[in-house]
C-alpha cells in the first residue's frame, strides 16, 4: 500500500476577533495532518479551478516488463505503442494505447526455436507496416552446433497472434537482424554475415532482403550495394533501419572499414539495393574488435535524424543531427558529464525542438548493473540543466526511449527506481540530496527542518531541502463567502512515473470525535494536475475544522 499524508490549513488571511488558530502535527496511522481551527465558517459552495500548464515537455518513465532483455518499440498511427522483448530464449509482444501507463498480456512472437538476447543489444525488433500490421525480426540463439539464421514473423490481427517463424537469410552465422516496414506495403530487414575479409578482424558483410507486398513474401538476400564505400560492418553491432515516407531506406551502423569503428547511416531509394553512406562521426575510432554498442537511429517531426552512438577507447556516447533533407550530419554532443563507460546511447526529439539523450553507465556485460541516466538539450546541441539518473538495470540490457501522443518524453527501461527500497526513488534522493545514502536524507528524516519527513515530502510534491515549501492550505473571504484553497502537485517529474497524486478534503465540526472528519462531496478523489484547487462555502455561527489528504497511487 501506498503511504498517506494528509495535511491541512497552515495559514490565512480572514481577520475576524472571535478567530482562533489551532496548529498540530500528527503521525498516527501513517499520516501526516496539518489542521486549522476556523470559527464560524460551514460547508457550501464549490470550485475547482483549471490545471496551470507550463508547457514543458515532461519525462517519464515506462516500466518494462521484468528481467526482459532489449525491449524495442514502435508508435503506429493510431498513437498504439507496440513492444517486443526478449526473455528465457523467447520474443514477446505486448501494446499499450496509453504512452506505457499498462499493456496488454504477452503473445509468444516465435513459433518455435529460440531467440538470440545476450550482450545488451541482441533481442527481436519491431516496426509497424501497412494496416498497423506488425513486423518482427530476430536472430536464432547461438550454441555450439547451432546455425544462426535471421528470423521473421508477422501479425495481422493487432498482436493476438502472429504467423510460423520464416528464414530470411540464405546463410547462417548472422547477426545485427533488423526490420524496417511503412505503410505502403515495404519491409526491409538487414543484417551482417560473419564473412570477414583478410586481415580485418571482426568485421562482416551487410546484407538486406526487401518486401513489398506487407511481408507475404520477400525478394532473395542480397549483399547490400553501397557507392562511396566498402560497406565493411562491426561484426556484432545493432543496427537500426527506417523505411521513409520521402522515398528511401535509411539504415544506421558501425562500420569495419580498415578497422575504423565510426557510424555511417546508408541512404538509399525504397525497393532497390543502391544505397549512399553519410558520415555520423569522424572520431576515427582504430580498434580490431567489435565494441558490440551499436547506434540508435530516430527521427524527429520535421524529417532530421537524430544517430546516438558510443565511441573512443573510454567509451563515451554522443548524438549527432542530420539535415532535412538528410544529406549531412552535424553536431557531436556529449552527455553532461561525460562519462567513461557510457553505453547505449538514444536520441529523440519531439515536435517542440527538444532533444532526450538517454544512456547507462556501466560495463559492457551478462552480469551486473549499470545505471540509466537522461539529459535534455535543444536541438542545437545545448544543455538545457535538466538530467536525471532512473536507477540500476541488468548490464545485459539497454534502455530505449520514444515520443508519446502527448509529445512528452517516454523512456522504456526495467532498471529499478528505488534500489534501496525506501519508498523514495532514487532519481528523486539524487534530484535533490545528490545521492541515495546523503546524510539526513532517509525517509523519516527532516531534511530541512519544517517538521515534514523527507517520505512524505516525496508524497506531497514538495522540495525536501527548503522549509518555505510545503503541503499547506489557505482560507480567506471572497465575496462575502470563505474560500479554501491549496495547490494540487502534479506528477510530471520522471521519478513520479507510473504513480498519480490524489487529493481529498475532508470537514469536521467536532475534533474530539475520532471518526468525525467526513469528505466534501466532489472533493474525495481530486488529481493533481499542477492547478489550484478551491472549495466555497457560506459563513453562519458554527465551528468548522478542514484538512485535505495527499497521497500516491
């Protein structure tokens, strides 16, 4: 159960001489009470007045489901979200048309066999094609005597089903399987084959097969034809591929070239294997091995692409913006604090011009944690202040992030917000006490002083280090009549997601009765949405006592 405070009037400004003020902290039965003693004041009218919106894009947080490795999303055009995951050897499907508020049960994506998720990246892909139908790709899990092929499956009937598992690729040892669909009928998955040449380690040969009948049958493989340059890959790298409404496929990868690890996005026309390789980044990482952190290819509203990516011997991520068209890549913008080992790296940007950078901290693994932190930058590359650290994940797994219906943020992650399980996510003790175990920063603590513990602070939206904020309400004449008003806190920090804050306000005409305190009618399950929230009532010769509840659901 979610823990209560309730709180109620710490101030007003109606000035009467037979007023009295009576103020009491309480802690019984878990909540926290703040009341007022107003004379001559019963229940009447009722107001509540519109939610005050800043305009800011919010981010939040989607939980996936547990121990799932390499969840990967899709939006269609009816704003229904499509993920795919893996876990026990095994492709899932679930959707959700609520941005990830809650989804739908797990449908078994392949047949039979099983699906390849180790090392953070590998794990089935997903895009959405004509009539929402819904594509998926996989690579088979290898072990010793094991052919890896490219998998493929597809459902016509929104996720309740999907079809037998099919062989794309004409050879085996695969890996780096991707797809990319569009509402035309066109699917495209990629992939590299284990064919490196003389003398370059770790680097394979990208190849594709295309679809333009919606994925009832697809074209022979074929080795994919690039212009400019070789087209060597890093051998076990994700890639990440578009299929665009402006006529062309668009594919993101590491590449092998003469050991060179930087990315290259491929462009090329829908339905032909003629394709044109566009820098990302000109780091000109040296290496002789794969670093098996692929790139993270988006794109925003206006037609850029936005590439996330790792490189240099520390490991640092990056992201970079294209054009529109795209015919170039600009910008090399760091995290905020630029961290070695940062792994993972996402890019999005929504209508508004803001930018979500999303990476984890850790090493590259099948055991351990890492830790999934964000930033929020413009989308020329400048840091806007506002970062966040979610908490620790499985090191064998990545985070993925998309835009919501609502043009908000959405990161998609199974690290756990509250580690130390305080009742207080971690992100929130980091936002405000800079770390998990501060001093003075538990949750019966008093951080600053004002008689509120650092827990119930967290319940009531307010700042933990400054005694000046605080649950209160306020009462006062307006128009003859008595007016209470407090402010109902909404939960659009990213550490309040999958939790909304609910009010309540409840009267009493006598506290030496325990259970005289009954709620005002319309006033029992109010959402916190960032508004103010006022109720009316007339004044004749009777005492009356208020208090309003918070809590978190």
């Amino acid at each position: 159960m979610k823990p209560q405070m309730n709180a109620d009037l710490s101030r007003r400004s109606l000035a009467k001489a037979d007023e009295r003020r009576l103020l009491t902290w309480s802690a019984a039965g878990g909540e926290l009470v703040f009341r007022f003693l107003f004379i001559n004041a019963v229940l009447a009218g009722m107001l509540l007045t519109g939610a005050t919106v800043n305009g800011a894009t919010e981010v939040r947080i989607v939980k996936a489901p547990a121990d799932c490795i390499a969840p990967d999303v899709a939006m269609d055009t009816n704003g229904v979200l499509h993920m795919v995951y893996g876990l026990n050897d095994t492709a899932y499907y679930i959707r959700s048309t609520n941005n990830g508020r809650s989804f739908t049960s797990p449908v078994k994506v392949n047949s039979s066999g099983t699906v390849g998720i180790t090392m953070g990246e590998r794990g089935p892909k997903v895009s959405i094609g004509l009539s929402n139908s819904i594509h998926v790709v996989w690579m088979d899990k290898w072990s010793s005597g094991v052919q890896v092929y490219a998998r493929y499956s597809r459902s016509l009937d929104n996720g309740a089903t999907f079809e037998d598992r099919r062989i794309l690729s004409s050879t085996s040892g695969v890996d780096g399987v991707t797809v990319a669909a569009d509402t035309l009928g066109n699917v495209a998955s990629f992939w590299h084959v284990n064919q490196p040449p003389t003398g370059q380690p770790s680097a394979t040969r990208l190849r594709m097969v295309m679809s333009s009948d919606n994925g009832a049958t697809f074209g022979a493989d074929q080795l994919m034809s690039i212009t400019n340059m070789t087209g060597l890959a890093c051998s076990m790298c994700m890639m990440r591929p578009f299929v665009r409404a402006d006529g062309n496929m668009y594919l993101a990868f590491r590449t092998a070239d003469d050991n060179i690890r930087d990315i290259y996005v491929l462009k090329g026309p829908i339905g032909q294997n003629n394709f044109t390789a566009l820098r990302v980044n000109t780091d000109n990482w040296n290496i002789n091995y794969c670093p098996m952190n692929g790139p993270e290819l988006t794109f925003d509203p206006s037609g850029r692409a936005l590439c996330g990516f790792m490189t240099s011997d520390d490991k640092k991520s990056y992201w970079a913006i294209s054009d529109n068209p795209v015919t170039s890549f600009s910008l090399h913008v760091a995290t905020p604090a630029n961290e070695p080992n940062e792994l993972y790296s996402t890019a999005i940007a929504n209508s508004r011009g803001d930018v979500l950078f999303v990476w984890q901290i850790g090493m590259m693994a099948v055991t351990g944690t890492s830790t999934v932190k964000w930033a929020r930058y413009t989308s020329g590359g400048v840091f806007t202040g506002e970062q966040g650290t979610i908490g620790d994940s499985f090191a064998g797994t990545k985070a993925t992030a998309f835009v919501g219906t609502d043009d908000n943020f959405y990161i998609v992650t199974t690290a756990n917000m509250d580690a130390n399980a305080n009742g207080m996510p971690d992100g929130w003790e980091i936002h405000y006490f800079l770390g998990t175990n501060a001093q003075n920063g538990g949750p019966t603590d008093d951080w600053d002083s004002d008689g509120c513990g650092n827990l119930d602070e967290y319940i009531a939206g307010t700042d933990p280090t400054n005694k000046n904020s605080r649950f209160q309400l306020v009462i006062g004449p307006t128009n003859g009549l008595v007016e209470v008003q407090f402010p109902a806190v909404g939960t659009g920090m990213y550490y309040y997601s999958g939790v909304t804050r609910s009010y309540k306000m409840e009267h009493s005409t006598d506290l030496l009765f325990a259970n005289g305190w009954s709620g005002i009618q319309n006033y029992t399950n109010i959402p916190g949405a960032d508004q103010t929230v006022a109720y009316t009532s007339s004044a004749p010769d009777n005492v009356c006592f208020y208090r309003a509840k918070v809590s978190l659901q």
